[in-house]
C-alpha cells in the first residue's frame, strides 16, 4: 500500500524493523531508554552497544528522569543498516487518564518533527503501543495514519515514511482501519 501527500509518501509493509536501510528508524522504548523486550530488544540485540551508550548519554544530560511519553530523541543506529534510531515512548494503554490517543498521536508526531529538524528523509515506523504497551491496534491504526497525514500534508520538503508491521494480519488489520 503506498499513500501521496504533498510532503511525501507513505508505504505500508509487513516485516522487520531492524532490517529497514532508511535515514531513522524509530524504536517503540521505554522512559528508561535502556532496552527491553519486542522492537526495543531486537533494535538494541542486533544494533550493538553503540546505541546504549548514546541513550545513557541522553539520560544523564537531557532526562535524567528518563523520556516522557509522547517525546522523541535520536541516536546512532550502531550496526543496523539504518542510519539512525530515534527512541519514542507511546503511551501504556489505560494508564493516562484518558489521554492514550493523544499521547500516541503525539510520539508519531514527535518523531517526524525530530527527523525533519536532522533533514532526515527517511524513516521507519513499527507500530507504537501496539505490544506490551496493549493499545488496541484498529484505534492506533486510525491514530498513527491521521498524525502522518497531518504533518505530511504541511511538510515542505519530502519524507518518505514507511509503516512496518511484524505479521501479514497487522499489515492487512491497518489496511481495514486507517484514516489517510
Ligand atoms: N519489527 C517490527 N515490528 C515489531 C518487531 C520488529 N522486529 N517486534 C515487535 N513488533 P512492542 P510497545 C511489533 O511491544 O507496545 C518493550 O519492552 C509488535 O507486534 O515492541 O510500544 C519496550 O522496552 C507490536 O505490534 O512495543 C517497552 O517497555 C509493535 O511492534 C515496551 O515494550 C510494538 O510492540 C513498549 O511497548
């Protein structure tokens, strides 16, 4: 599936985050940025230490309380083939008063902002939330399709924006539920 904007094009895909060779791709972490399971694993297992080290870096100088949900940061990809990660934290379903659709919004939203601002013209996205964070994944995709739409329809440069979803069932789940 592929979508055209005026500030670039969308393509929708099933596979493996880690395999992506784009500018960033973007990992689904936690506050504490140190690692843990599902796409924060597989980026930190086979990305090596490279990337730790920079996300130690950032807690001691930037967030020493760690990252809030909702917000992005960037660091080295290490041994992957993308160039860079940049680590948001969604929100953990039912635990935000209400606010999980916003803050979900607001981690794609945070991302993109954050590549355009590095001239990044490519960049990767699993599906944030989705796993052990328990956002339920039509209400994610209607979520996710309509905070790309809006930045790409006022985007001046190109971005290419690619969703990687981990099962054919994901992939084909977004397809009946999303807003582009
Ligand atoms: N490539 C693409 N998608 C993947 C991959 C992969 N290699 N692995 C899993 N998915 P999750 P979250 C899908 O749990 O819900 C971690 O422990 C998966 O099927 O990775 O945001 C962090 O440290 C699901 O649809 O992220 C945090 O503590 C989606 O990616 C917490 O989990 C997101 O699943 C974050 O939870």
């Amino acid at each position: 599936m592929e979508f055209h904007f005026p500030g670039g094009t969308v393509f929708v895909k099933s596979g493996g985050i880690t395999n992506e060779r784009v500018d960033a791709i973007v990992n689904a972490a936690n506050s504490s940025l140190m690692g843990g399971a599902g796409v924060d694993g597989a980026i930190h297992s086979k990305g090596g230490v490279a990337i730790l080290k920079e996300c130690r870096e950032i807690r001691q100088t930037s967030y020493p309380n760690g990252l809030p949900t909702g917000k992005a940061v960037i660091t080295t990809a290490g041994d992957l083939p993308a160039k860079h990660v940049i680590h948001t934290v969604g929100p953990v379903f039912g635990q935000n008063s209400g606010n999980d659709s916003d803050l979900l919004a607001r981690a794609y939203t945070s991302c993109l902002s954050l590549a355009a601002k590095h001239q990044l013209r490519s960049i990767s996205f699993p599906s944030i939330s989705t796993g052990a964070y328990g956002f339920p994944k039509d209400a994610a995709a209607e979520i996710s399709s309509l905070s790309i739409r809006a930045f790409l329809m006022n985007y001046e440069q190109q971005m290419i924006v690619n969703l990687v979803f981990f099962s054919a069932k994901d992939f084909e789940l977004f397809g009946n539920h999303h807003k582009f």
